[in-house]
C-alpha cells in the first residue's frame, strides 16, 4: 500500500529543481553576455610593431637592382688580321700606360705597307710621266697657235692691201672677196687653236688633280696601316688592371677580334636596371642612393637611361659622388633606391608589412587596449616611410606589423 511523501521531503524536491533551472537560466544568460568577450581575437603587445602618424617629408622611391662596375674601361680589339704569338701579361695584373699585353705577327700587315709603298712610287712615276706628256701636248699647241697667229696677221694684212687696191678700182671684187674668206678661215683656225689651248690646259689641271688625289689616298692608306702595326703591339693606354685576355697563343684572329679588357678600378659607377612600367618616371638627373650593405649607402645621381627595353627591364647607368669609396668592388650587387618626387609637409608613417605602396588599404588603429580596423589611403612612398592620403590623423598609432590573419574581423583585443 502506497504512502503519500512527507511535505519536507517534496519541498527539497521543489527547492532543488527551482535552484536547478535558476543556475542554468544564469549560465546561458551569462554565456550570452560574456561568450562573445571570452572568444573575441586578441594579440600580445610584444608581438606587434606600431609606429604613429606624424607630419615631415616624403620621397617617392623606385627601387632597382644594381651592379658596380668600372666607370673607365678600355676593349683592345685587333687592327689587324694577325696571330697571338706570345700573351705578356695574364687577367689580375696590374697595367702601367704603355705596358704591352700581346705579341702579335705582322708579318701580313709589314707586307701590305710594303705593297702601298711600291703603288705609290708607280704612282709618283705615272704622275710624272702625265706632266711631261701634257706639257709636251700644251708645248705644242702653243707652236701650232703662234704659227696660225703668224698667218692670221699676215691674212690681215693682205686684206687691208686688197682694199685699198679695190677702192683705186685696181683689184676686182671677187678677188677681194676670196682674200677677205681667207682671213675670214684663219681667224676661225686661230680661234680653234686658242679653244683647244684652254681645253688643254683644264684637262691639264684636272688629271694632275686626280693624280694627285689617287696620291693623297694612297699615302693616307700608308699612314693607316703604319697607325694599325703601331696598335697591334697592344699596348694600354691607361693605368689599370687586366681583367680579360685572349688565353691561346697561336690563334689567328681576324681584325676586329676582342683582345683584351682593362679597367680602371679607382673608379666606380652603377648598372641598373628596373620594370619597364616606371619608364615615363625615369629621366637623367634623378638623385639615387646606392645600398652597399645594411650600414652604407652612397649617393649618386641618374646620368643616362637607355632608350631601349629588354626583357621588360630598363637599364639605366648612375654615376656616385664618391666614386673611389674604399666598399665599391666590381661586380658587386646593390640595391638602388631612386628619387622621382618629393613632397614636404605631408602626413606620413613608417614603413611596414602592414602595406604595400600606394593605394586603399584596412589598417588597425590603436585605440586604448583594442585596435579598431580602419581604412586608409596611400600615396607615392619612400625606403623609409609611406605618405598618409586619406583615414589617418597625425598622432593616430597604427599597428605596422603584418595584420593578415586578423582582416576578417573589425577589432583586436590587446594583451
């Protein structure tokens, strides 16, 4: 037989159940407060690199890469077409002015002067071969015009005599006409002596011209191949240091042929070369740092940039204010920061992963213990600093470390 439960008992039932539902109704009003606090993103202080926005200058910069090499370096080519007899001097010596490197055999360039000296001297004895010739031919010429000058006056004469022989009625018309057709065909005579004197005398002048000309080639062929043999004895013009020679003795090389380089390594200038899409930025003049290393730089300035685009790249040549500085080495890689603008006076901040040039960009401000993410405008920036268009102001502390794995969300607790 069933009993009915003692009033104590239900009323513990009763306060347990109603303690029950009350700590649970607080649990999930709790959990509804403080969950989206407890699983909030959060970073540590330490692990971020902030910088604030600040007012001062800007550089916009082009970074390239660059080469050193030497500002001064002399090709030695073959003048002529020769073989190596002996190599004097091997890459890494050091090279006074005059210091012969390579021993050539001229024997084919002596013959080829040998041959314009002999084509001269024929030339010289056809040259005076023509002049006797010719005047011999104005020799004769001027005999044939003195003796047809002799008939002429003496045509003349007979015609003043006719006539005054026919005005006293003692000479006939016709006869006085046949003697004026004579002085009439001996003046003709003479004047066609006296043409080809003049044509004689231009042709003359004009064949000594040329021979004299064919002459004048002639000895400046002489005087170029004597200048050639003198440059095959390849020797340098300056000081320097050899860094590239010919290395087989008894090779023939043909004119033209490289020999030998050396360089002036007192001396230095830069190589560089950029994307062709900052080509219309590009121009001579420009300022440029040259990075050496993480602690020196040198300045410099843009002294030439090719017209020409390879590759997509354009090379551009800077010439450095200290040219001699004890850190240049040849071949040695830089890194070339080029100036293209400048502007004072305008908000900037440090550099940093947190962008990457110009443009819009979603930073994180600090503001408190939380940083609230932001957007921001960029313009032109330099090796150290960005320029602050649009969404900062100055003072503003901005969190420059790279924010990737936090752009989804809208704030970042900090710790």
């Amino acid at each position: 037989m069933d009993r009915e439960i003692d009033v104590s008992t239900r009323r513990k039932q009763l306060f347990r159940r109603i303690t029950l539902a009350i700590i649970l109704v607080a649990t999930i009003t709790a959990a509804f407060i403080w969950g989206p606090r407890l699983i909030e993103p959060s970073i540590a202080r330490t692990r971020i690199r902030t910088a604030r926005v600040e007012i001062g200058q800007v550089e916009a910069i082009i970074t390239a890469s660059g080469n050193v090499v030497p500002e001064f370096e002399q090709v030695i080519s073959s003048p002529v077409n020769a073989r190596v007899l002996k190599i004097l001097k091997r890459p890494g010596a050091i090279l006074s002015k005059g210091t012969p490197i390579i021993e050539l055999d001229l024997n084919e360039s002596m013959l080829a002067i040998e041959k314009l000296n002999h084509q001269i001297e024929l030339k010289q004895n056809q040259q005076a071969k023509s002049k006797l010739d010719l005047e011999n031919t104005l020799i004769n010429l001027q005999s044939k015009w003195e003796i047809k000058n002799l008939e002429y006056k003496s045509a003349k004469a007979a015609t003043m005599r006719n006539r005054a022989l026919f005005q006293q009625g003692l000479l006939s018309e016709e006869r006085l006409r046949e003697v004026e057709l004579i002085e009439e065909k001996v003046a003709f005579e003479l004047k066609e002596l006296e043409e080809s004197k003049r044509n004689a005398q231009q042709l003359s002048k004009t064949q000594l011209e040329g021979l004299a000309l064919e002459m004048k080639t002639l000895e400046q062929e002489r005087h170029e191949a004597r200048r050639q043999l003198e440059l095959a004895t390849t020797k340098s013009d300056r000081d320097g240091v050899l860094t590239w020679v010919i290395n087989e003795e008894g090779s023939t090389v043909q004119k033209g042929a490289l020999l030998a380089r050396i360089a002036d390594l007192s001396a230095f200038r830069v190589e560089a070369t950029v994307s062709d899409v900052h080509a219309n930025r590009l121009s001579a003049g420009l300022p440029v740092s040259v990075k050496l290393n993480d602690r020196v730089s040198l300045a410099g300035a843009v002294a030439r940039v090719n017209p020409t685009v390879t590759n997509g790249a354009i090379t551009l040549i800077v010439s450095l204010e200290d040219k001699s500085n004890s850190h240049l080495r040849s071949n040695l890689r830089t890194d070339v920061l080029i100036e293209t603008g400048r502007k004072d006076n305008v908000l900037r901040i440090k550099r940093g992963p947190f962008a990457n040039g110009e443009g819009s960009r979603d930073v994180f401000v600090i503001r408190g213990d939380a940083a609230i993410k932001t957007s921001a405008r960029f313009g032109i920036s330099s090796a150290d600093h960005f320029e602050v268009t649009q969404g900062l102001l100055e003072g503003d502390e901005v969190i420059i470390s790279d924010m990737t794995d936090f752009m989804h969300v809208k704030e970042v607790k900090l710790r």
